[in-house]
C-alpha cells in the first residue's frame, strides 16, 4: 500500500513541542565534565546511558580496556551503540545510518564568565563546554531521531547512534574501536557539525614529538656543554620556514586552502642556571586531501635532520642527537559518491529550514569522521552552530550554543532521515 507524502511540518511540530525537553537533555550532558586529558569519560558514558534508557532504548555500552586507554595517555573509554532498526529481515534494515557525535571535549581553560559546566542560558544561548561541540549533537541526533519514529515511523531501515569519547585524541578508541572490531558497519553516517554546511572533505593531521639532546652545562661555562634549546630553535627556524613554501600547495576542495604547520608545545631545560640538555617539542601538520601521508612525513623528518646536522655544537662539544616519534596520523577525509543521497536531503532541507542555500565544502579541520570514510562508509558533517567555529567559542573561554540553531539543526536532520528511510 502506497503511504501518503510525509509532512514535514509534522516532524517540525513534534520537535517544538518536546524542545523544552531536548535543552533540558543537553543541560545534563554539559554537566558532566569530560575534559581530555584527563580523560575520564566513562561517567559520563553512563550518564548518557541511563537518559537513553529513560527514554525506553536499548543501549550498548562498549567500554575500552583499561590498559589499552591508559596507554593512549587517557584514564577511560565506554563508547555506546544504540539501534533502532524499521524493516523486518535483513534487506529491510537497510540503509543503515549512522550518526556519530563525541563527549570528549578539551579543557575549559582560563577566561569565562559563565560556569563551563553549568548549561546556564543566557538570552537564548546555552553556555558551557561541549555545548556546541559537539555534545549539542547528543540532543540533536537522539530527538531527530525521536521525532521520526513519533511522525515518521519508518518501515525500513535501520538508525544507529554512535557516542564515542576519542576524537580530541584521534578517535582510535572511539569510532575506530567499533570499527576495527566489527561492532558497525553503517552504509551511510553523519557526524556532528554546524548547522549552515555540510562538510564532505576535511583536512589531514600529522603529529610528531621532536627530542632534542645535548649535553647539559653550567650557565657560567656554556662552551662546556651543548645547548639543546639552541639546537630545538635552529630545527624549529627550518620548520617554520615551510610554511612559506605551504602556500603554494593548493586544494582543489572548497573550503581547504593549503598545509600548514604548528608548533603547539616546547618544554625542557632544568633551571636559569643552566644550559639545557634536552627540550621536547610537539608539531602539528595539517594536510590537504590531495597528499599523500607517508610523503609529508618523510619530508618532515627530512627537514629535522638535515636542520640538526648543520647545527654547529661549541668547539669539542657534543653534537646534537634528535629522535622524532610519530604522535597522531589522521588522514584526510574524502567525498565518497555514495554520500550524494545524504548530502542532497541535507541541503535542501536545511534551505528550507534556514531560509538559505547551504553550501557542501571542505573544512581546515579534522574529525574522526574519516574513520568511517577509509572503511568506504560515506560520511558527511552535519549538526547544530553557527556558521564557524570561532562564533560558538569553541575550545575557547565562553564556548555556546544559540538554542534555535540547535532546533533547526534537528528538524534537518529528522527531516533528511525520514525522506532517506522512506519506503
């Protein structure tokens, strides 16, 4: 039997009317500190749990073992699965969509005026950290996903929630733990976003630790020793000079312009009084769609050494011995074709919603969405903000959410849901 056209505004009513109940939702989560690092996320996993549970799902609780997490410099990993299948038989369960969102968030830091894990709202903007990233798309995806079965009811298909708690560090233990042991295999998926494009293409990140090793000396004879920081300087000038020759490597991707590098942490030395003998710092390479991993690190490594070779060490000194370790490689995430479907029913309901076109792009950034992307999952970005992240505050001081974009951002998406399980 042929079923009616869904009304769309019957999605958009239900979602009005449980709004109330959505923020509330939100509030909860934001409540519950998950700063990475520590990384101390399991609580907030049950947390999280216990409210799905509320609301009559079933959810899969799949915690990371304990040494694996505390290997990766972090204290604790549940990652939850929920499923909510619509077809009889195995056919009618698909598509499986699956929409991810992540509880780890870094810490607050320095600066704010609000509490930033109070969930206070202020002239209709919820405060608070992860409260627009991307803890916002906790609520977004599970009332999308409410109002669909209330008005929708689906009767093929299958929905899958994937909260995870590893994307500051990588996402490894997060996405790529139900990955990599089979626990999903969705045909398509949604991560968390803003709500004003759908990102199909992101950029790569390379991570290196560099140590540097001289010989420590006494401030008052420094000929006597080999000052490692002299030597971390002279490698980090050759560094820096790459980002000159980065600008001429363009992406043909909208949205992404070309690499670049950052030097994001530099310790070392013992006291004032002494010449440092060793000074570790942490670079962080960027890296368009178009390279290719494995050659942007050689060349990295290349730059190192050649830059710790012609470091000259005080006559009789020692010369400098340098050890680079690879931290993080997250490769970029590319546009699969089969991603169309989702990309069109996001965009054209988002016009409707937004009152504007919404344009499908590249972002500078990098997300754990490509997890799914290397396994040939089509996987797009798209959730509740601004038009950038710099506007939310977003792992700055005062990070927030304007409430109706997290309304419009639900209606799209429950809007995109029903019309890709419609049948």
């Amino acid at each position: 039997m042929t079923r009616p056209p869904l009304d769309h505004a019957a999605l958009d009513a239900w979602i009005d009317a449980h709004f109330d109940e959505q923020v509330r939702f939100l509030q909860t989560l934001v409540r519950v500190p998950t700063d990475t690092p520590p990384g101390d996320n399991a609580r907030h996993a049950e947390v999280t749990a216990a409210a799905l549970e509320a609301l009559g799902w079933a959810v899969e609780r799949h915690p990371v073992p304990a040494e694996v997490v505390q290997a990766a410099g972090l204290t604790s990993i549940t990652n939850l699965i929920v499923r909510r299948p619509y077809g009889d038989g195995e056919a009618a369960r698909h598509p499986v969509i699956a929409l991810n969102a992540h509880g780890d968030v870094v810490p607050p830091g320095d600066g704010w005026t609000h509490d930033p894990y109070g969930g206070e709202i202020v002239d209709g903007k919820l405060y608070g950290r992860a409260a627009a990233v991307s803890k916002s798309d906790f609520a977004t995806y599970v009332y999308a996903v409410r109002a669909l079965e209330a008005v929708a009811r689906p009767r093929r298909g299958t929905v899958e929630l994937h909260f995870t708690y590893d994307e500051e560090f990588g996402g490894e233990l997060g996405p790529g733990w139900l990955l990599e042991r089979g626990l999903t295999r969705p045909d398509l998926m949604m991560a968390a976003g803003f709500s004003y494009q759908v990102v199909t293409a992101h950029n790569g990140c390379l991570q290196l630790e560099v140590t540097v090793e001289g010989e420590m000396a006494h401030a008052a004879i420094p000929d006597t020793g080999t000052d490692a920081l002299q030597g971390a300087v002279h490698i980090l000038q050759a560094l820096y000079r790459l980002n000159a020759e980065y600008l001429a490597v363009r992406s043909g991707v909208e949205g992404i312009t070309h690499p670049y590098l950052n030097i994001g942490r530099i310790e070392g030395g013992t006291n004032t009084n002494v010449v440092p003998g060793k000074v570790v710092f942490k670079l962080d390479r960027r890296m368009i769609p178009e390279e290719d991993p494995a050659e942007v690190e050689a060349a990295l490594r290349r730059t190192i050494a050649q830059a710790a070779a012609s470091f000259a060490p005080p006559r009789g000194g020692r010369a400098l011995t340098v050890t680079v370790r690879r931290l993080l490689l997250a490769r970029a995430m590319r546009p699969l074709p089969g991603a169309r479907p989702l990309v069109q029913a996001l965009q054209r309901h988002a016009q409707a919603v937004l009152g504007e076109a919404i344009p499908a792009v590249g972002t500078p950034l990098y997300t754990d969405v490509r997890l799914y992307v290397e396994r040939g999952i089509p996987g797009v970005i798209y959730g509740a903000g601004p038009r950038t992240v710099r506007e939310s505050n977003a792992k700055r001081a005062d990070e927030h959410l304007v409430l109706e974009d997290l309304r419009r951002a639900t209606r799209v998406v429950a809007r995109a849901l029903a019309d890709l399980l419609e049948g």
